[in-house]
C-alpha cells in the first residue's frame, strides 16, 4: 500500500502548520458576522479579555490579522529606531532571521551566535550589555523551531530589564506548549500565535506590548501607522466601540475563541504536562533507537518539537518522502541551515499526545530502515510506552 502525493496524509505531525483541534474547525464554520455588527464588537472585546487572561498580562494584548511573521516585523519596525543598539540572540534560524529585519530600522547592530543545536548563555547576554551599556534593545527567539531547542528566556529577560533595554520576545511555536508568558520573561513586546501550540489555523498574531514599549513607540515618528505593520493602530481597536483599523479575520477571531475555551478547560498545567510526556516520550524512543537527538542536550530540547539528527548516508527529504509515502505519516524538515541535517516530529496542539509519540518512532524507524539505516523500531517503543507509563 502506498500513499501518493494526492492522497491526504493520514497524520500530520509537523511543528507548524499543525493540525487544528477538531473543535476548533467547527469555531471556523461560525457565521461571519459584520465586523460593526455590536455582536461582533462585543465578541471582540471579550475575545482579548480571554487573550488576556491566556498570556497572564496585567494589560490587554492586541491580535494582529496575520500569520505571526507580521507581528514579528512589526515589533522590529515599530520600536526600533535608528537610535538604538539591538543586541539579536541567535541560536537558530528565526533568531538569526529577525536580526535582519532589525537591521533594516537601525544600523547599530550586536549579535551573539551559537552553532544551531544549542542554547543562548544567558552570562554571554549579561557579558556583552556589561561591555556594550549602548544596548537598548534585546531580541531572543523562544522555541527557535528548525532546531527545536530552547532558549532560557526567563533568565535572559532578567538580565535585560536589570540593564533598562527593551525585549523583543518570539514565543511563536513554544507559547501554549510550555510555562512561558510576556510578563514571566519581562518581554516589552512578546509575539505569539494560535497556530502553533493552542491548535489553529496559521492566520493571526498574539502579541504582548508592555506600558514602556506602547510610550517607545507612539515617541517613534516611523513607527507604521495606516499600514498592514502597523501596532499603534490596533491600541484601542480591542474596546467594542473603537473602529477597526481595517476588516479583521472575522472566521480566524471565530476559531481563536475556542482554542482558548478549549486551553483554559482543559487547565493550562495539563496542555504543557502533556506537550512534555509527547516530547520525553518521543526522545526516549529516538535513543533506544540507537538515534541521536540534534539539541546538544536534553535539558534544551523543545518539549513541542523533538529534531531528530539525520544518520550519515541518509538523504532526509527521501526519508520524509518515504514515511509519508509508506505510512501517511508528515514530518517536518529542517530550515536554512538545518535543512537536510535534521527532520522535525511536532508536537503542538492536537498532536500533543503521547500515543503520537509511537506513529512517530514507528513511521521514522520504518522508513530509515526501508532506506538501509537498520534501526530496531520494537526497542523504540518499548522504550515509549515505559516512558508514558511511568508518567500515569
Ligand atoms: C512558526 C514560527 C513563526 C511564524 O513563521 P512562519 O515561518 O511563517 O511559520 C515565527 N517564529 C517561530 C519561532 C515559529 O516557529
């Protein structure tokens, strides 16, 4: 039997696009309401309230029309002035992606890199704002997702507020997943989104904007207003009777809502314990497997996406290709630098569950050993289930 490029899938587990919650689906098929219609601007009002209470702000975070890539962009081009030194935390590909964008608002610009399969020290961060006081803006990506490591954000937003510069978080693919909130990390403007972790489809951004961030950029004459990348924009358009700034994504807000039912009635808590087990259970079968994890270490391995080092003499589009073709099972591959040296088993949202974890092992193994790479697939998910087991 085989699966070819026309059928569907028969289980996605990416790390972004992902699947959406089933409920979530039907949130979409909702009718489209006019955006003036007051049910609507009600429902608004009360779905950034609930956005609110989702990213524990103490004020109200705004939702963007678009995927989180604009909230991304907008935070750069909306704080970052030609007066500012940005120090970007690279430890992946996002990370070193959004310095380039900082770069288009300043020239003043500090980067710290480290190889794509290990994390930022937070004490090279505190080193280089003591050797460098001119920094004013911090960036770090969260969950930088081609490498599926994690970076210390908490400590690392301690450091930058202890130095008064401004943090530009992205929690895109780790928010959701794992204990991570704007106020926790002391981010000035923390970017998220509903597709990755809280099981959506890819359409919005959530983004947390502190008081001393909105003051930054209503000083900045550049910052975008009437423009698609504009924040100042949306400052009001959460209260029921502001204008909207242009036509929001009425069927995504729709969607939204229940993603967050759905996070909030479950419990925070247990949505991240089991994003972890997937992900614990996930590695302990990679080990038995005799694989080897790309993360330098366990202890910086996502728990929302486990990145499995591709084995020597192996061609990584042809293993996707072929577990998808054999089984019907998607992975993720890697990104610019980490294209062909690693593929991506995602767990975010629906396909945050253990039982995942064994389609996962067993489609990988399967497909290394249909390509010549034995693997024994059984020590894997032995190895699975005492892991899921142990968790009960
Ligand atoms: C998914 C993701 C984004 C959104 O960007 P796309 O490339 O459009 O998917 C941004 N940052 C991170 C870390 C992500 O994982």
């Amino acid at each position: 039997m085989r699966y070819s490029d026309n059928d569907q899938p028969v289980i996605t587990l990416t790390s972004g696009p992902v699947n959406a919650y089933a409920d979530v689906l039907r949130g979409l098929s909702s009718p489209v309401l006019y955006d003036y219609d007051p049910a609507f601007q009600l429902f608004h009002e009360r779905l950034v309230e609930k956005a609110q209470t989702v990213m524990r702000l103490s004020n109200r975070p705004l939702i963007l029309q678009g995927e989180p890539v604009l909230g991304l962009e907008a935070a750069a081009a909306s704080l970052i002035t030609p007066q500012d030194t940005v120090l970007n935390l690279a430890s992946g590909v996002y990370g070193k992606g959004f310095g380039y964008w900082a770069a288009r608002y300043t020239p003043n610009m500090l980067e710290i890199e480290v190889p794509y399969n290990e994390a930022i020290d937070p004490k090279a961060v505190s080193e280089m704002l003591q050797s460098n006081p001119q920094i004013s803006i911090v960036a770090v990506c969260h969950h930088d997702t081609p490498s599926g490591t994690i970076n210390p954000i908490d400590e690392i937003g301690a450091i930058v507020a202890a130095h008064g510069a401004y943090l530009i978080v992205d929690a895109v693919s780790s928010f959701g997943g794992m204990k991570t909130h704007p106020e926790e990390c002391k981010a000035d403007i923390y970017v998220t989104g509903p597709n990755k972790c809280l099981g959506c489809p890819p359409s919005l951004t959530l983004l947390g904007v502190s008081e001393r961030a909105w003051d930054k950029m209503k000083a900045n004459d550049d910052a975008p207003t009437a423009s698609m990348l504009s924040i100042l924009d949306w400052e009001n358009a959460w209260s029921h009777d502001a204008p909207f700034p242009f036509t929001p994504s009425v069927a995504e807000l729709n969607g939204l809502d229940v993603a967050f039912d759905i996070y909030l009635q479950e419990g925070p808590e247990n949505v991240w314990a089991r994003h972890a087990l997937t992900a614990a259970t996930t590695r302990a079968g990679i080990k038995a497997m005799g694989l080897d994890l790309w993360a330098a270490s366990d202890s910086i391995a996502s728990p929302t996406t486990t990145a499995v080092k591709t084995p020597d003499g192996i061609d990584e589009a042809v293993l996707r290709a072929t577990a998808r073709e054999r089984y019907g099972v998607v992975f993720s591959a890697g990104r610019g630098e980490t294209l062909g040296k690693l593929t991506r088993i995602g767990h975010m949202g629906p396909t945050a569950q253990p039982i995942y974890a064994i389609a996962a092992l067993s489609a990988y193994g399967g497909a290394l050993n249909l390509l010549g790479h034995q693997t024994n697939v059984g020590d894997g998910i032995n190895a699975a289930i005492k892991t899921i087991d142990a968790a009960a």
